[in-house]
C-alpha cells in the first residue's frame, strides 16, 4: 500500500463547467424553439453551422497552442459562445457570416487572451460587433415573421445557406428598426401602422422575450449565475423607458414594456452580461455591472445610430468591470462596520 | 431564546456521520510501542525529563512544559523508555519531529492522582497551573495550550464562556460521542473554565444534526443544575469555525487580526472542557482522547478512547483497515484534514479523526480546469472573500492585491474548492501564497534589521570622528595658549627635549659594556 498526498478539501461537490455550460446551452432551447417557430429554422440552422465550425476551430487552435484539445472542447464553452453568437445573428445569415463571426469570437474574443477563463470580453459579443461593423447590411437583414411572408423549409434554408440569393423576401426590419426610424407617429399610433409591431414588442418578439426569459429563470433556479445582473440590468432599462416615454409623442423612446420584450433584451440579461469571465465579480459589482449595461442600451437604441444596443453596451461595460470590481469589494468578516 | 444568525456563505456537503455509529464509545488497546511527540500543541516543544532505559508509570510527566508557550507530556502507560529521537509525526509538512519512545510493559500502572473536588475554593492561578500541568491544549484541532487562553490578561475581560459542540466537518464523530458519553464531566469541566476566567455565562452551542448529543447535554446541564444555556442552530459548515460559531451565537464577529477575548468570548471545543474537569477534579493529566476511526475502507468504523501516541497504523488495523494500493489517509476531516504521509506516525492531543476513504467515496480531484469566475466560491465563503480574485492575485504572485483582498482572513474551510466547477485547488493556492508572503515579511524585516543595523554604524563612526576631532582640536588650543602663557613654542620645546632625549643615549653605550 501506498499512501497518497492530497491537500484538502479531499471532499469535492458536483458542480463541473461542463455541466454549467451544458445548462446554458439547454436553457437556450425555449427561445430557439419560439424563435423558429414565428422566424423559421434559419437560427436553428446558423447555430448547427456555426456549433461545427466552432468546435472545429477551438480545438485546431488549442492544438496549435499545445494544450490538449480534446479537453477544451469537452468543457462545452466554445459552443456556449457559437450558440449565443448564432442565436444574435440574423436567421438565413450567408454561410460566410456566421463564419467569420464564428472565428472571431473564438480567435480574437478568447483564444488570443488564453482560452476560457481569460477572455476580458464577452466572445459572442466580440464576433457580434465585428460583424455588425463590416456587414452591416447582411447583419440588419432580419427574416419576417409567420404570417407577414412564407416561412421557408428547412431545404430552402440550407440551399440558402450557401447561395444567399435563393430567399430575398424573407427579410424585413425589427420592431426596433421600426421606431429607430420613426418620425411622426405617436408611439400607439406606430404599434398600430406596422403588421410588424403587433403585439407588445412586435409579432415573435414578445414570444422570443418570454421564452429566453423562462430559460433564464431555470438557470437561476439552477444557481447557474446569481440575479443580480439580470434583474439590475432589467430594472434600469425599464426605468429609462419610463423617464424617456414621455406618454408616447412621434419623439417618445418607447414604452418600458416594448424595451423590455422586444429585441435582445432578455437574451442580453440572462444570457449575454450572465458570462461570469467577463462581468464584475462580487454581487454588488454585478448590480452596478446591470445597471449600467441596462441604461446604456436604452441610450443607444434611442439616441444611436444602431437599431439594438446590448453588444456594445455590454462591451462597453467589460471594460470597466476591473474598475468596477476595484470599489465593490465585499466586506470581510470582522473588518469595518457592520452593514447588516 | 436566543436569535440564531445566519454567517456568509457556508456549504452542505454529505454529512457521513452515521457511518462511525456517534454515541457508541470503546477504548482502543494499548499498543505495544507509544510514540509521544514533544510537540503535541501549538507552540514551543517540551522538554524531555526522562531518560533512556527509565521505567515510567501511566501518568508520569515524561516532557516539561518550556516557557508559556509549551505544555508538558505524560506517559499514557507503564513501560520503559526506549529512546528519544526524531520520528514521523501526523504533520501536513510530512517532516519528522522529535518524540519520546515507550515500550509499554502490559501492566499499565499508574501514579495515583489527587484532585480538588471542591475547585470553587482555588484562585485562578491556582486552577491555570493545573491545566498547564495537565498537558492540555485545545483539543479541536488547534492544539494552542489552554493555560495561555485562559489568562487572555487585565485589558480583556471574559464575557461568556462559549463551547463549540458544532463538529461541522463530515464523518467526524468524535465531540459528538463526547458529548453524549461524558456529557456530566463536560459541564463541571465548563463551570471549572467559566470560573477560571470569571465568565458571567456559559453557553454551548450544537448544530442541530447531533439530537442525541443535544438531548444528553440538555440532561447534564439540568442535573448540574447550573445556569448553562444551551443553544442549536442549523447544520452548515464551516459552522464550527471559531468566527463563525461566535457570529451565529451571538451577532458579532472577531475583529480581523484579534482573537474571540477581545470581544469578551472564550471559545473551547468539548474535548478541552472534559480534560480539564479530569485535570482539577480528578488530578489526571492528559494521556488519552477520542479518535473517530471512519471511511468506508474500514470493516468497522467507531469511536475509540485511545491513548496519545498510538501509533496511527495500530488504530487503522483496530477498525479493519481494507487498504487500497493507493491509499488515502486522512488525519482531520475531509474538508480541512491533511493526507498521512507515514502510518507510523502516531496520534496526539489534536487528533480528532481518522478517516481511510475509498476512492469511490472521495474520489481523487480531477485536473483543474480554467477558472471562469462564476463567483460560487464567492458565495461559499464564509470570510466573504473573492476567492476568484485571491486565486488569480495569487498565481500572479501579486502580494499587494492578496494583502488588500485580505488574503489573512481565509480560514482555509475548503468550501471555496469544494463548490469550485472546474476543481481548482484554491486552499492550495491561498496557503503558499501565505507562506510566500510570510517568507517576503520576513525577508523585508531581516534586511529593515541589517539597514537600521548599517546606519546606526555610519552615526556611529561619524560621532566619534567628530569626538576625535574635537579633542585634538582642544589639546591644540590648549597647548597654543600654554605657549602664549609661557611664551616657549611648545613644537620648538619639544624638538628640544627629542635632541637632549639623543645625546643622552648616544653616552650610554659606555656605561653598560
């Protein structure tokens, strides 16, 4: 017998990041499901295309890097980040879109810095905003939901895929595309004007809203990241609205209701600015972290030139979590006074 | 009834303390061969009274006591001295550390002890030099000599007496079986204490997993019918942890960098409280504790009474050691117990828990992954520190950061690394990075020392040139105003006397042939 030299704890509980990132991934599943349904497989189809690309990808480069790809891979985090980044992406995006996104994310958001763990910004958002910056006519093509235009098949959406001619009526603008651009209508005056913008936040974006939602939901019930973000984030947003709505005149920002379940905004709260890598650390930190992402994205979907704001809000916000990190350290038992 | 607070953080791990059947106590056998470490306790060694070939009776003062930070050892049996030497100790460190030898004779003869039943009638010196005699160190894991904790001196006054039954760490059974076996000695053991630092209160805290021991201190109180109160409170761990005991009972937390007295508490673990009623009542030192023999590689796990310095190998073939080839050893708990790198070493005062595991039942850690800051060690902790920042902070070496991020105020529980998804080893972590800065300190102080050491030289060396200078100055002005006053030019007067000096020599030669 030979006896063995473990330092404590010699007791280790369940929690694996592989099983944090398969969580993620699964929560996903409400809001693809809503998505496709009302916009049609292209999302499903971009976040298949883009998950082989890059698994491929992450494990050629941490091959290269000499680490051991396979474990890479097995950790599931770069598909968290391809998902993520597909699901932002405009379903029936051309093949060459969703790799370039793809490799940027994974290159330049997080294998230049080191790989999981060391990437000081959001990935997904990474390949978003280089994308949104060099093909900004690809990237406000939306698809139109049911009921406006054909939902094209599965058959169509591959052929598209790789021949991005074949389904040009599919693309319309978002509700957010739509009040960016609005100059004389009231704000219940503009619900009513469009078939887009029925419903709270326009036709599957409500839907779309509720469903990442719910998959945000399991994932705090999960303990997958705590509420403070999230709800810090919601909440500012929605105060904004309500300070900007000003009872809905031609020049109102919209109401707090349409912010809130139209366009990224649930995905970015439980999805985009949960990425723990990236974000503050302590949960005061992860308040101010929200907060700030959720009023920089009214700002820039009222005052800026880009119809949906979360990927720069929330890069924005990346680079100043060291800072914001550096002033919200938590009390330490039995140091200064008590705030309890 | 007392409001329950709740501390930062905590973790549930499987609790695993039916598997040494709490309650049921047996004494283990007395081994062949004891090996009693000098330094079973925090602290300065004891020094050896014995000599090699003695014969020594159970009880016997075999070690004094060396200064205020040491206490004495006692044979735990009969036998003869067989040899003083470095041996292996339980030690994380794996080092050796001298131990004094005894080949037990099978008689297990003892000197006859005298205690005080009447112990209200001593002063508190008094009752400190016993427990200091009786070799007693805390017996929760720390081994910091009792005697040295209840003198905490005149700036601090002791408010309340606060025994820690909490035994949070898994498998341990060992306070839990005390508490339901010797639950009388127990309390007269905590009225002898309270009395010593003249506490107003006595309270003992047990998490409320332990129902039979609650249920046997609760009888015990009433039967002493002193005014103890008793109070329990949810299982979490690192409940037990001195600070945060303290929190849950009574609202305040330790000043970081103090110790429990500054806030008028003094905290003792049920153990410590038994061997001092034996101490003063009974007059016996202390020669034995009780180990929890658990993990599921042993055929019958259990709590024995064993004497301090059986060997650990003897103890595991008791309970019916089924070793794997890679055996895991643990000496303490799963949570902050350290791997036995040799089985020969022996138990002492601090030796709570034995526990063999099989690799199903703590599996060994898998390679670490990337830290992705997910904050779970945040919320475990039980300091309120960011263990993910003190990680990184610490792999950077950045020891300002560490400093500022009050690395000194991790107590080392393991629950960060227990909840951590990619299994890093943070305790390893925080502890080199505290032995590093340690080391720094250290290396600062000595060349602090040498600098001041150097410039105290320099001041010195300019000093007396400056004195030198000045005499000479003086003798000069002395001698010109001589020379002023005599009107001789004491230069000239010298060469003078040098000449005359020569012509007398130059005549000698012929005097002495």
């Amino acid at each position: 017998m030979s006896l063995l030299k473990v330092t404590s704890p010699h007791a280790s509980g369940q929690s694996r990041v592989s099983a944090v990132m398969r969580d993620v991934l699964l929560a996903t599943l409400p809001g693809v499901v809503v998505l496709t349904a009302y916009f049609g497989p292209g999302t499903l189809v971009n976040i298949i295309f883009g998950g082989l690309i890059a698994v491929a990808c992450e494990y050629a480069i941490v091959a290269l890097r000499g680490r051991d790809p396979r474990l890479a891979v097995s950790d599931l985090s770069v598909l968290v980040t391809s998902t993520l980044l597909c699901i932002a992406l405009p379903p029936y995006a051309p093949w060459w879109l969703i790799t370039i996104g793809v490799l940027t994310s994974v290159l330049l958001g997080k294998q230049v810095f080191g790989g999981l763990g060391y990437n000081p910004f959001n990935p997904a958002m990474v390949g978003y905003v280089v994308l949104l910056i060099s093909f900004p006519v690809q990237m406000s093509a939306w698809a139109s939901p049911r009921g406006l235009a054909e939902i094209p098949g599965i058959t169509d959406t591959l052929q598209h895929l790789f021949s991005p001619s074949t389904i040009d009526a599919v693309t319309a603008a978002t509700p957010l595309d739509l009040l960016r651009q609005n100059t004389g209508l009231l704000f219940e005056d503009l619900l009513t004007s469009s078939p887009e913008l029925t419903g709270w936040g326009g036709i599957g974006w409500f839907e779309t809203n509720l469903a990442f939602l719910l998959g945000g939901a399991w994932l705090l019930y999960r303990r997958v990241f705590t509420w403070h973000a999230p709800v810090a984030m919601l909440a500012a947003l929605a105060v904004c609205a309500l300070m900007g709505y000003d009872g809905g005149s031609s020049q109102s920002g919209g109401s707090a209701l349409f912010h809130l379940f139209s366009g990224a905004t649930m995905f970015a709260a439980f999805f985009i600015i949960t990425d723990p890598v990236s974000s503050a650390v302590s949960n005061k930190g992860r308040l101010i972290f929200g907060a700030l992402i959720g009023v920089l994205i009214y700002l820039i979907r009222t005052l800026g030139n880009y119809p949906d704001a979360v990927a720069f809000a929330v890069l924005i916000l990346n680079f100043c979590a060291p800072f914001i990190d550096h002033y919200t350290q938590p009390r330490v038992y039995g140091t200064g006074s008590r705030d309890s | 009834m007392r409001t329950i607070h709740d501390i930062h953080g905590g973790i549930h791990p499987p609790e695993r303390k039916a598997l040494s059947r709490p309650g049921e106590l047996s004494t283990a056998p007395i081994p062949a061969v004891l090996v009693l470490p000098l330094r079973q306790h925090l602290g300065v060694p004891a020094l050896p009274v014995v000599n090699v070939g003695d014969h020594v009776l159970g009880g016997q003062t075999i070690a004094e006591a060396q200064g205020v930070m040491s206490v004495p050892v006692h044979a735990p049996t009969s036998g003869v001295v067989t040899v003083i030497e470095a041996r292996p100790i339980a030690h994380a460190s794996g080092f050796e550390d001298q131990c004094i030898v005894i080949e037990a004779d099978g008689q297990d003869e003892w000197l006859s002890f005298t205690g005080t039943a009447d112990w209200r009638g001593l002063d508190a010196a008094t009752l400190v030099g016993r427990v200091r005699a009786a070799g007693i160190a805390g017996m929760g894991g720390a081994g910091f000599p009792t005697a040295v904790k209840l003198s905490p001196g005149p700036a601090r006054s002791i408010e309340t007496l606060l025994l820690n039954g909490t035994e949070c760490e898994p498998y341990i059974t060992a306070d839990d079986t005390l508490m339901q076996c010797q639950a009388d000695e127990l309390i007269e053991g905590a009225q002898i204490l309270a009395h010593i630092v003249s506490a107003k209160a006595i309270l003992i805290g047990i998490e409320d997993n332990k129902p039979d021991a609650i249920a046997s201190v609760e009888a015990a109180i009433a039967r002493s019918g002193a005014e103890i109160e008793l109070a329990t409170f949810p299982t979490k761990y690192p409940s037990g942890g001195e600070k945060q005991i303290i929190e849950i009972l009574t609202g305040q937390q330790v000043p970081s960098g103090g110790i429990p007295a500054d806030i008028g508490l003094l905290c003792v673990s049920p153990g410590t409280a038994v061997a001092t009623k034996r101490a003063i009542i009974d007059g016996a030192p202390l020669t034995h504790r009780i180990v929890t023999l658990t993990g599921e590689a042993l055929a019958s796990p259990q709590n024995v009474t064993a004497c301090l310095g059986t060997p650990i190998t003897a103890l595991l073939t008791h309970a019916g050691l089924n070793a794997e080839s890679q055996q895991r050893i643990i000496h303490g708990g799963p949570m902050m117990g350290f791997a036995v790198s040799d089985l020969r070493a022996p138990i002492t005062k601090i030796t709570n828990c034995l526990l063999a595991p099989t690799p199903a039942e703590l599996p060994l850690p898998e390679p670490a992954k990337p830290c992705i800051r997910c904050g779970h060690c945040a919320e475990a902790c039980p300091a309120s520190l960011l263990p993910q920042q003190l990680y990184w902070y610490a792999r950077a070496k950045d020891q300002e950061q560490l400093t500022e991020h009050r690395l000194f105020d991790c107590i080392e529980c393991g629950a960060c690394a227990y909840v951590c998804p990619s299994q890093i080893p943070l305790v390893q972590y925080y502890r080199a990075a505290k032995g590093q800065i340690r080391d720094s300190e250290q290396e600062k102080q000595r060349s602090d020392n040498s600098r001041e050491r150097f410039e105290a030289r320099q001041v010195r060396l300019e000093t007396e040139a400056a004195e030198r200078e000045a005499k000479r100055a003086a003798r000069k002005a002395a001698a010109q105003s001589r020379a002023a006053e005599d009107g001789v030019d004491p230069i000239q007067a010298a060469i003078e006397r040098a000449k005359a000096r020569k012509a007398d020599q130059g005549s000698e030669p012929e005097q002495t042939p």
